[in-house]
C-alpha cells in the first residue's frame, strides 16, 4: 500500500521556507574559489602562503588555493596540457626579454584589461612604465609584477674578517675583487671564495648593463649581438678564475644558493630572490653589493635588467572569479602586505608605499641593498630598461651552453663568443 504525505497549508509554508532559508544560507556562505600556481623557492613559498592564509582568513567571499611546483618548468609543462576548466586563475611565470612568449599566449589576460574591469586604487606601482619588463610597449603592465628581482653580490662579512680584508666587503671592481678572492681562498674559503647560478645573466646580459652598455646592438632599436673586447676580456678573466680555482663553476638550481646559504661561498653572484632566504639563516652573516663592473668602461657603475616573473591572469573564467582574483591583487598590494612581502623576500617592492613603509632597521644589516633597490623607483637609462629580442628563449640557451664550455676549458674566449653571436644572430631571424 503507497502512503502518501499530507501537507497542510501551515505545514507546507514552513517547508518551502525551510528549503529557501536553506538556500539563502548556502548562497551566502559560498565563497569564490580562486587557484594560484607557484614555483617559489621553500622559504618565498612559506611567506605566499602566509599571506595567503592571512587574506582568506579576514573575509570569506574569496578562498585563495595554491598549487606549489618545483621548478618552472614543470609549472609551465602543467599549464601547457591543461585545459580550460583546469587552468589557474593565476600563475606565476617568468619573463627575461621583454618580448616573452607568454604574453602571446592566446589564455593570457592582460592584466592592464583585468584593471580597467576591476581598478586597484590607491596604489603607485614601484616599477615605472618605462621600464620593460612586465609592461608592453605602449607602457601597460601585463603581469602584476610580485616577483620581479634583480642580480646582486651577496657577501660573508665572517669570510672577509676571516681573511683580514678590511673594510670587509667586496670590491665592485672586477680586477679589485680578484685579488680578494685570492685572500679569500688562502685564507678559510678555499672550497669556495665565489660562485653564481646566473651565468648569461651575470657574465652577458648584466655585463653589459651595469658597464652602461647596449646589450643587443649599438642603440635600442638595433637589435643583433656583437661580444667586442669587453666580453673577451671578461670571459677570459672568468675561465681563468675557474682554473685557479678562486671561482666554482656556476651551477643551476638550488645548490649554489644552498652552499652560500650554509657559510661555504664567501661572495655568490645570484638574483635578489635569495635575499630573505639568507636573511632566514641564524648563523649567516651576510651584506649585499652591486654586481661588479669595470672602471675602464666606465667610471660609475649601471643597474642591471629586472628579471624574475609575475603572476599572469588567465582567460575563460566566471565574472566572480574574474572579480575575486583581482581583489586578491588588490590586497596584495596595499602597502602592509606588499612591505610585508618586499621585507621577506627580496623581491623588489610592488609599489611605492610599500617601499616607503620599510624603516631603516630593515637595511642595518644589509649593506648597499636599499641604494641598489631606490633607483628602480625612478626612470631607467636606456641602456637598463630592459630589452626586446625575437627568440631569445633559444638565444639564451645557446649562451648557457657557450659560456658552460668556455668555463670547462673546451674552448677560449674569442671562438666561444664569435660561434654563440654567429648563432644568435641567425636565431634573431627566425620567424
């Protein structure tokens, strides 16, 4: 026999509200989700993710989620082969040329066009427009520039007191700094007085910057590579610095930053990003310098190019998402957490306030560090504003391999660079 429920018009009223006040609640505390893909470093990672659990926690209608992966690559290999239902609504990618790839991409979002939907107000963007990286030609960001870095000298002051260097620091002369570094090994830095894990960066492209050169040609709108005597001269320097052994060969990854980061390397030639990892190390004293330079080029040293990455919007998302992962920017940039962020990082500052925000105690410690960060601040010289270079993924590359083998002894100078110009040359020309 089928039973049948009798709904009297109280009892009926009362389940309809039921339903809809059910509804309602349900409406009311369901948050936007939004993803975040990273491929930070352990510590830079940890400081993310704090601030990551710091904004969710003060409001419920956005819910940040972030996927960690070990390296670029294989963050960029995942993003290649999702779909777009997979896709993050941000991801951290790098841009080195100002002409990157990932711009182009057909998911990309520019983030001037996400601004002009959803305004972050109230800010100054530390990076000025004319400044390359992250911002296209006509000076718009594409790209918040959260991860944006520069090239430094890190330096163990326990090193130089160790060696009787005085005062205890590192020349910014490259012949000066030799004869440190020869101080350096004979005196308790023997397994490593300096190495880097940037050597095109270093040894090329900041070369030519901080030596107040062009990098790709005679002016900015000749593009093609000519290594003169400068570059000669210094990669013969460094090959020979590598057979005396008062430099380490230049490695990738995480190994170079973790011997400095241990008190094994007295002087480590590596990206700004590292700065709160050390700053981290209870048994490391440590100071920072501008990249050396040479006097005979010039007599006041240049800045190098910003590099690093940025979080990158992407397409094909709902309006709420869309909304929500701009007010995540927008709350990574107010002053607090972009000071927060610049302080334990290294990165360079996302915007003035937070730059302005960071008091003198920050910097006691830290050598030359807010010298070298106030001048991104301002307009960059021609000659540092970044550059633009058809192919250079593969052009890079190619000067990775050419510096390795000169740096092994496979080859000199002067046949390492005139084969890699050769060949980037015809790079620039492939379409």
């Amino acid at each position: 026999m089928n039973t049948h429920t009798l709904f009297t018009p109280a009892r009926l009223g009362s389940v309809l509200f039921t339903a809809v006040a059910g509804m309602m609640s349900s409406a009311a505390w369901s948050a936007t989700d939004i993803q975040v893909w990273h491929s930070l470093n352990d510590h830079n990672k940890q400081v993310f993710e704090q601030l990551v659990k710091d904004f969710n926690k003060q409001q419920k209608d956005v819910q940040v989620k972030v996927r960690a992966f070990s390296t670029e690559e294989d963050l960029d290999a995942a993003l290649r082969l999702s779909s777009d239902k997979e896709r993050p609504n941000l991801v951290q990618l790098p841009e080195i040329t100002g002409l990157d790839d990932v711009a182009t991409r057909s998911y990309i979002w520019p983030l001037h066009q996400a601004l002009a939907k959803h305004p972050i107000k109230g800010v100054k963007w530390f990076l000025p427009a004319d400044n390359n990286f992250l911002h296209d030609s006509k000076g718009r960001l594409l790209a918040l520039p959260f991860m944006a870095e520069i090239p430094v000298m890190y330096y163990n002051i326990d090193a130089f007191k160790k060696a009787g260097l005085s005062p205890e620091q590192p020349s910014r002369s490259w012949q000066e700094l030799q004869e440190q570094l020869v101080s350096l090994a004979n005196n308790g830095s023997r397994r490593c007085p300096l190495t880097s894990d940037q050597p095109v960066s270093i040894n090329l492209e900041n070369l030519a910057a901080v030596n107040k050169q062009f990098y790709t040609g005679a002016d900015s709108r000749k593009v093609g590579f000519n290594f003169d005597t400068m570059y000669i001269r210094h990669l013969s320097t460094m090959i020979s610095w590598v057979r005396s052994e008062i430099m380490v060969h230049p490695s990738m990854g995480p190994q170079s930053p973790k011997r400095f980061a241990s008190g094994e390397c007295a002087v480590f030639l590596s990206n700004s990003g590292n700065l709160g990892d050390f700053a981290a190390q209870r048994k490391l004293d440590f100071a920072v310098s501008g990249l050396p330079y040479y006097p005979q080029v010039t007599p006041t040293p240049g800045s190098p190019f910003v590099t690093g990455s940025g979080l990158w919007l992407t397409k094909g998302h709902s309006a709420e998402q869309d909304k929500g992962t701009t007010s995540f920017l927008s709350w990574l940039a107010q002053t607090d957490n972009a000071a927060k962020w610049y302080q334990n990082t290294g990165f360079l500052p996302l915007t003035h306030e937070a730059f302005n925000a960071t008091a003198d105690s920050y910097y006691k410690k830290l050598g030359d560090w807010r010298n070298l960060v106030a001048v991104y601040g301002q307009k960059p010289a021609n000659t540092t504003r970044g550059f633009k270079v058809h192919n250079y993924h593969q052009i890079r590359a190619v000067f990775n391999d050419t510096l390795q083998s000169a740096l092994e002894g496979k080859q000199p100078a002067v046949t390492a660079l005139k084969a890699a110009a050769t060949q980037a040359n015809q790079l620039l020309k492939q379409k």
